[in-house]
C-alpha cells in the first residue's frame, strides 16, 4: 500500500512542509517505526485532513510535527526554518506559533485552575502582565463560546465535553499561533456538540488566518473541514488529494474501503461496499511490499514484492497504488 514518495508535494506558498518523517518506538517486542517516511505539505490558509484508522501514525504525525514525539528521521519546515534538528529552546519559541488541541481536553487542563485562568496559561509562561492575561481571557473566552461572565470562574469538573474543548481551543488562541494541529478535537463528542466546535473551529480559521491540520478516523467529518485531505494506513500514505475529489472518486482501494464504512447521505454517491475486512496487521510485522495488501480485494502478486510509491493518478490527486482505482 502507501509508500514514500513525494511526488505529491506542491513548495509554494506552504507554511508547513513535512519530508520524509520517521518515527520509531521501542518496545519489549522491539522497535518499530510508527510513522515510515510520510511526506506532505500544508499551504498558509489551508486545513489539512489526516484520516486513518487507529493505530496508523496519524496523532503520532501531528505529534512529531511539533516535536512532541522524538523523530528517527526527515525533515520538517515550518515558515523558512528547518525544525526537525533546532534546539529544544527554539522549539518552545516555536510552539507559540504551532498550537495542538488534544482528543481528551479535560485531561490536558489543570483541574485545579479557574477557566479564566486556564485560558491564558500561556501568556502567563510568556510573562504577560495581570492586566495582559484578564483582557485577553474575557476576550478569548466570548470568542470560543465561553462568555466570562458564567464561565470564568469554572474548574474544568465543571464543563460539559465541549465546553471543555472550547477551553482548550481558546488556550491555544490566546497565543495567537499560525498552525493548529486538532488531534482527534470532536471524536469524543456527541454529534450535535461536533457540528459546534467544528463550526467554530472554522470560524476562527477564517477570522484569524489560521492554517489547520485536522486529524481523525473519520473521513465523513474531515471532509467537512479539509482543503486537502492525506489518508494513512500503517504509518505510510496511501492517498493524497482535494477532499471533494477524494470523497467523489478515490483512488486507493483503502480510501474507497473507509468511505465505504461511512454512512450515506448521498445515495447517488454509489458508495455501498462492506466494512474492511481482517484486523491491521501488527505494526511490529507489517506486511512486505503493500502494506494493505492483506486486507485489499485487489490485491495481485506483486503487490507482495515491490512497496507501491506516490503517484499522480488524476490532476492533483495521487495514490500509492499498483493498480489505482478508475
């Protein structure tokens, strides 16, 4: 399935620009790359989808982005800087600018701590004066939905899950980054509450310039969020394109297979197919040459021998396929 390959990376006018990225964990078992050499790139303005099932690299991805993850090899550019090597002072200046809001929002704030305290925690790291973090937490707050006049002086207990993830959502705000990483930011939350936060989320993309890389299993809602969207299988990249064309005709059998598993809305889609069959195989072991070959219904020898590399199938949309679909 999805091997290295850059073919589908664009240069101009990206903000964030990953090459070659290698992540490698040790376990009783062994060593193994969790993430195996996936290339992308994030233009200013952009929000980038990254779908996948669990376990396929995807939260471990947007973690070594921001160096949270210790990275084997690659190269990551943020701006004009080469960060994958900067020291770890740089990267702390450099983490104002790249922003990650969590899966789990009650579990990365101080259960200690008032909302309107929580909400500017970074301004306070930075220095800022009292003065500073009172004005912009009332301002921060009523601009993620939280008016400081009820919430201000909450504790997290006190917070249904997304009015918790509004909170996270605003920390990260309030250090007015360029970059947000959402690892996983509605998966946790009922349905209704998932339109909301990502309604807002896209709202203050807009007002705020911000560009966004939006990680989920689940290609129905990044969908409604992404430009671009990269689907991942076994820490590698199986497809890359616009999300519309890639929910309209996808080109990688796993992509087809996962938007399959999708409900329909649209019945006219034709999109009727079975839920993937088999379990991933063990990271530990993943299958030589197309890592998806094992799950794959069209899936011929050779796809045992050579590992299949990124390549344009359609204007704009590439797929690290042998035999892509039509």
């Amino acid at each position: 399935m999805a091997g290295s390959g850059t073919a589908h990376l664009r240069g101009d006018g990206t903000l964030l620009s990953v090459q070659d990225l290698e992540v490698e964990y040790s376990t009783k078992g062994g060593s193994f790359k969790a993430v195996g050499g996936i290339s992308f790139d994030v233009r200013k303005g952009e929000t980038l989808g990254i779908v996948g099932e669990s376990g396929c690299g995807k939260s471990t991805t947007g973690r070594a982005v921001l160096r949270l993850d210790p990275i084997a090899g690659g190269r990551i550019r943020y701006g004009d800087e080469w960060i994958e090597a900067v020291p770890e002072r740089r990267m702390r200046q450099l983490r104002r600018e790249m922003q990650m809001i969590f899966q789990d929002p009650v579990a990365s704030l101080n259960p200690r701590r008032a909302v309107k305290e929580i909400v500017v925690e970074g301004l306070a790291i930075d220095g800022a004066t009292a003065a500073d973090q009172a004005s912009a937490s009332q301002r921060v707050l009523d601009q993620v939905g939280l008016p400081g006049d009820r919430f201000a002086d909450m504790v997290p207990r006190q917070l249904s899950g997304g009015q918790a993830q509004r909170l996270a959502i605003g920390r990260a705000l309030a250090l007015n980054p360029r970059l947000l990483i959402c690892d996983e930011p509605v998966s946790a939350l009922d349905v209704s509450v998932q339109a909301q936060i990502l309604n807002l989320l896209e709202e203050l993309k807009q007002e705020f310039d911000l560009t966004i890389v939006f990680i989920a299993h689940d290609l129905g809602v990044v969908r409604t969020v992404s430009d671009n969207v990269l689907v991942m299988y076994l820490g590698k990249v199986c497809e890359f394109g616009d999300s519309v064309e890639v929910y309209d005709q996808p080109a990688h059998p796993y992509t087809r297979a996962l938007l399959d598993s999708v409900p329909l809305t649209d019945p006219d889609k034709g999109f009727a197919g079975p839920a993937l069959q088999g379990d991933i195989p063990s990271p530990l072991r993943p299958p030589q040459g197309c890592r998806f070959r094992t799950r794959c219904p069209m899936a011929q020898d050779h796809c045992a021998v050579e590992e299949p590399i990124m390549r344009e199938v359609r204007p704009g949309q590439y797929a690290a396929c042998h035999y892509p679909l039509d």
